[in-house]
C-alpha cells in the first residue's frame, strides 16, 4: 500500500510548466519528420531533458500548437477549465480533492496505479475489453469500477482497453457523488518490467519518449458531447507498488515477481481527466476518448450510470 509520506514530496513530479517544455520542444523536434522511429523519440527525449534552461521560444509554442486542434490544452499548465470546458467539468491539475483536501492530480494519479497494478487480470477492466456482467461489490460497480477511500476522501477509478476495433466499451455504475479518475493515454515502466532500464535516469526517458509519440491531431477527449482538457503527470521519482499479485496486468514472472517481494519501483507518465462530480449529475453520461502513438492506439467509449 502507498504511504502518505511518498505521496507529499511535489518534488516527486514534473512540475506543469516543466511538462509544457518537454512537450514543446520535443513536438517541434520531431515535427519535420515524415515517420517518426522509436530511436527519434529516443534521441529527441535525451537531448530535451538536458537542455538547457532557457524556456522555449514563441515560434516553437506555436509551431507545437499547430501540429494538434486541442492537444496544446494537454500539456499546457492546467489552472481550472479551458475555453472549450463548459461548467468546469474537470478537476484543476494542482486543486485538492475535497473534503480530505490532500490529493491533487498528481497524487490521486499514484493513487490510480496502487489499484491498477495490484488489481489481478480477472477484475481488472484494462485486460477485459467489453461489456462485463460481474458481481456488484462495495468497491467494484460491475467489475469495471474502483472505489478508493483514503484520507477523507473518495474517488471512482476505471480505466479500457487498447487496441480494441471497434473501440472498447464499458459500463460503471456510480453510487457516490465522487469524482471520477480515467486516463486517457499513460505509461508506466520499472527496472523489475525491464532490467535493462537499469537506472532511473533510462526509465524516465522511456516514460516520456513514450509520451512524446502520441500523434497529436489524434486526440480526442469528451464528456457527453463537451471537450475535456486531460491532465499531463509525470513522476520524475520511482514509486513504490506492493502487493503485486501473480495474475499482473503486465505479465511480470512468477520468478521475477518473487525475486522483488512482490513489489516494483515505477515511474509513470500520462494524460488523465479527473471529472468533477457536480458533471456526473444523476442519470446516463457518456465519457469518450482517442488516442493514437506510434507504438499505442486507444479508443474507448464508457457509459456512465449515476445513481446519485
């Protein structure tokens, strides 16, 4: 289980106008190539991390803005909703969760892969695309919702499929009046996963050249009929998952997975919406989304019942 103290260091994560630079700079490096190779998004993402200092310039925020209709909103600093958000249906990237008012899209997003990670493939809705008919828990709405409740405070967690034609689609079953964690596009890596990523510093550049591979006139993000603006989080330091059952959504060995206890280190890096509860009013609602990279494909419809 993640303690409380890994989650309060912000240190731990990119800051948003950090993000907004990668993001910058590694789409105008990129965008005078015809195709795009796992070994340019390598090369882009070890050259934009050491950088230097000085910000990126106009015409470069405007060359990446030109490259997507709205995925600049992505990886922009997030304060509140964007022009194209009617009702501020998301969260603010750095806004606490109320009423415990101690997580912030960065720290519910840890909180996101606690569940993932340690959740088996028979109940994870990652591994099973489709409609499920599961049994109704306290913490499962037909299997394709979590419940987490820490801290003083609750929030729905799902996630879909990828690869999936015709795109995946899910139902949840929502009893709470609590926000909702859904993301939209993420990666995660660790040295357990990869032993060849033997150092952090390998690790990181995997996250984001990952990252910095999504086809950004793909995206896509709504929340019945309305665009949503994702969240970008980035961890630039490992977190700690235990617990990590044998039946994984990532395949990890049974040998390899006792040689760690169980636990692995990971960094993560993604887009996610963190919908305010106030926009999952009583009744059906349709949350979409598309993503496509150069390694990744991602559309998914879930199909909201609130019964609040």
């Amino acid at each position: 289980m993640v303690n409380k103290s890994e989650l309060e260091n912000d240190a731990n994560y990119f800051t948003q106008s950090e993000t907004e630079e990668i993001f910058v700079r590694g789409i105008t490096a990129l965008m005078d190539k015809k195709e795009v190779t796992q070994a340019d998004l390598k090369n882009v993402t070890e050259k934009t991390l050491t950088s230097g200092k000085s910000p990126p310039t106009a015409i470069q925020h405007k060359n990446a803005k030109s490259k997507g209709e709205t995925f600049h909103h992505w990886y922009q600093m997030h304060r509140g909703a964007h022009p194209s958000e009617c009702g501020r249906l998301t969260f603010d990237h750095t806004e606490m969760i109320p009423p415990g008012n101690f997580f912030d899209c960065n720290r519910i997003v840890d909180m996101w892969f606690q569940w993932f990670l340690t959740t088996p493939i028979s109940k994870n809705p990652y591994s099973n695309p489709g409609e499920q008919n599961g049994n109704e828990t306290e913490q499962y709405g037909r299997e394709n919702a979590f419940l987490m409740d820490r801290w003083n405070t609750s929030v729905y967690m799902t996630t879909a499929s990828p690869f999936q034609v015709p795109a995946d689609v899910k139902t949840i079953t929502l009893v709470k009046e609590v926000p909702l964690l859904v993301p939209v596009y993420n990666v995660y890596v660790s040295q357990e996963m990869f032993p060849s990523l033997d150092d952090d510093k390998k690790l990181l550049v995997k996250v984001i050249s990952d990252l910095l591979g999504i086809i950004p006139a793909t995206t896509k993000a709504k929340l019945d009929g309305q665009t949503l603006e994702p969240c970008c989080v980035i961890r630039r330091e490992p977190l700690r998952i235990s617990g990590i059952p044998i039946d994984n959504v990532f395949g990890l060995p049974k040998e390899r997975l006792n040689e760690s206890d169980s636990s692995i280190n990971i960094l993560h890096g993604g887009f996610w919406v963190l919908i305010r509860p106030e926009a999952l009013t009583a009744g059906d609602h349709l949350l979409e989304w598309t993503v496509e990279s150069v390694n990744y494909k991602m559309s998914a419809e879930i199909r909201i019942n609130a019964l609040v």
